[in-house]
C-alpha cells in the first residue's frame, strides 16, 4: 500500500534550457504525493554530453521532437525545456517497501521529484549512488552488443573513446579469445582503455581489419574512420545521433567493394533479437548490476554542484572540455 502524503507541498528546484545556449535553475512547487508515487530527493544527476549537447544548443530536428521527448520532460525542444535522464537519489515518501532506498530514474535535473514507483529502480548491492550515474550509457552499451552480436574470437574496434565507447569497449573485452582496440584522437584516453581490458590507438595507427567496428564518437570524421577499419563483409554499427547536422558518409571507395553493412543503433527499442525476454526495465536492471566494478569510476572525471549546471551545459556545448567523460553533478545533502 502506498502511503499518501498529506504534507505540505514540497519546493523543488529544476535546470531548465530556456533557449538555445542558455539554462537557469527554476523553483518549481510539487503537489501533495498521489496514490502509486513516490517522491524522490536527488543525490547525483549526470550530463549526457552528445544528446543532451543537441538540446542545449537546440539541434533537435523537428522531425523527431516526440521520438526524442524524455519519460520526464517538461515543455517542448521548440521552447523551454527540462531534459535529462540519468538520476540517482533517495526515497524519501510514498511506499513503504521503497522509503530509505537509493534509486535510479530517468528523471531530469532536479533536487526531488515524484513519480511513479514502477519507474523507479533501486540500485542493487555493491554499487555505490556515485558511480549509478553511469547506468543509461551502460544501458546503451548493452543494447549496442545485442544490436552487433559480437562473437568470441573477433578483432573489435570501438572508434570514440568517450563515456560510451569505452562502456562498450569494457562490455567486448569480456569475450573471450578476441581483442577490442579503442580508437580515438585524444592519446589521454590510453590509460582509461587499457584499464578497462581494451587497446587504444591513434586513427592512423588503428589496426585493420576489423570484423566488427562500433562508431560512438559523434563526428563524420570518425564514421569515415570506422568504415575504412571495417573487415570484407563487415558490419559497423553506429550509435552517434548527430541531430539536425547533415552528415558526409563515404559511401564511395571500398564501401561496396567490401560489402559492408552500416547499422543505426539506439537504446529507445529493445534490440529485436532480445526483445522476446528483455523488457525496458530488465535491461536497465542488468546495467545497474554491471555497475559493482570499481574500474568504472575511473569515467566519471568531472564534478559540479547543482548550482552550477547551467555553465556546465555551456562548457560542454561547446569545444571547451576534451578531457571531460562523464560529467556527475552532485546536489545538497539531505536536509
């Protein structure tokens, strides 16, 4: 049974991008708990650079306004909007079984929410709220291997070493008897990919052939990279969404000659060949489970307060963060 709160409204206070280039912190006053919430206070939230970077500088295309729309986002990508899907924090009210938990929703910037208890999933043992924040990028990770179907053996290369790719690279590493190889501009994620069982290379150094090549860099320049590392026969799989940018592909030179296979890949649908026993929720849980690893701290490289989103989102619009993978931001302590 959930336990309705018949308390006084709660004061909350969310980052909103009120035009392109531009957030502010808003307050906004939550409703007393209905019957089936429960009401969450945040502890950690993360910035998602590539889609979350399309919002703020308002590169959505329209044509994908409602496909893009978050579980929980409020006004609309032509105007104001409060977007973001990667939270972590404490139940604080609502049912019983739940009250004191740590969570993950994907629920925006905010310092504390209600929602419905089925959209909230408590973290499991031995994952610490710091480093949940990496559930929706492990939860694409996971989704972009069922996508490729890698097999043991295979020389895989991951072409962008950023939050994602290297999520990716650590998931394909675990096969056995292959190589992953992270291929990415920046020489400082060397360390990074050989902690996390991956080779790295500069583009020009990236061994060939690959039999399997997964794009995650957001750059044309880094999907020509991908195609020309790809075996005879060869599937590259890209998960960058580059929103309303037109995008160069070389669809000439040995593409066709190769018989490659260039594959979409994105988190919002189940891969079809597991959508038979995964649904949206499972494949969450089997993120979060990932997640005991303390390796993977080694991604989060940059933290902020709350208050200090909105230059955040400026910094990491623009070109100004290179060494920045996954940007935490960290809210009050509870009162």
């Amino acid at each position: 049974m959930t336990l309705v709160d018949d308390a006084p409204a709660v004061l909350a206070h969310a980052c909103w991008v009120v035009e392109p280039g531009r957030a502010e912190i808003r307050p906004e006053t939550l409703p007393a708990l209905g019957e089936g919430e429960v009401r969450v206070r945040t502890l950690h939230t993360a910035v998602s650079r590539g889609t979350e970077g399309l919002v703020f500088r308002g590169e959505v295309p329209t044509s994908e306004f409602e496909r893009m729309r978050g579980p929980f986002q409020a006004g609309s990508f032509g105007g104001a909007v409060k977007y973001g899907y990667v939270n972590v924090g404490v139940v604080e009210a609502g049912q019983p079984e739940l009250l004191g938990r740590t969570v993950f929703s994907l629920f925006p910037h905010q310092t504390v929410f209600q929602v419905p208890a089925t959209a909230v999933v408590p973290l499991p043992d031995g994952v610490p709220a710091a480093r949940a924040v990496l559930a929706a990028n492990m939860e694409t990770a996971i989704n972009a291997l069922w996508d490729a179907n890698p097999s043991p053996g295979q020389h895989i290369a991951v072409v962008g070493g950023g939050t994602l790719g290297l999520l990716v690279a650590w998931l394909a590493a675990r096969l056995p008897e292959g190589s992953v190889q992270v291929v990415d501009t920046n020489p400082s994620r060397a360390g990074i990919a050989a902690a996390l069982g991956a080779d790295f290379a500069l583009p020009a150094q990236a061994r060939t052939p690959a039999d399997l090549v997964i794009h995650t860099s957001g750059q044309p320049a880094g999907l020509a990279t991908a195609l020309n590392l790809a075996a005879f026969e060869a599937t590259v799989l890209e998960l960058s969404w580059y929103g309303s940018r037109a995008v160069s592909v070389p669809l000439g030179e040995a593409f066709h000659s190769q018989r490659l296979t260039l594959k979409s890949s994105q988190v919002g649908h189940v891969a079809p060949r597991q959508r038979g026993r995964w649904s949206h929720r499972t494949r969450l849980e089997l993120a979060l489970s990932l997640l005991t690893a303390p390796v993977l701290d080694r991604l989060i490289t940059d933290t902020a307060p709350f208050a200090e989103l909105p230059q955040v989102l400026e910094r990491l619009a623009g070109s100004g963060a290179p060494a920045t993978l996954c940007q935490r931001i960290d809210y009050p302590p509870l009162p």
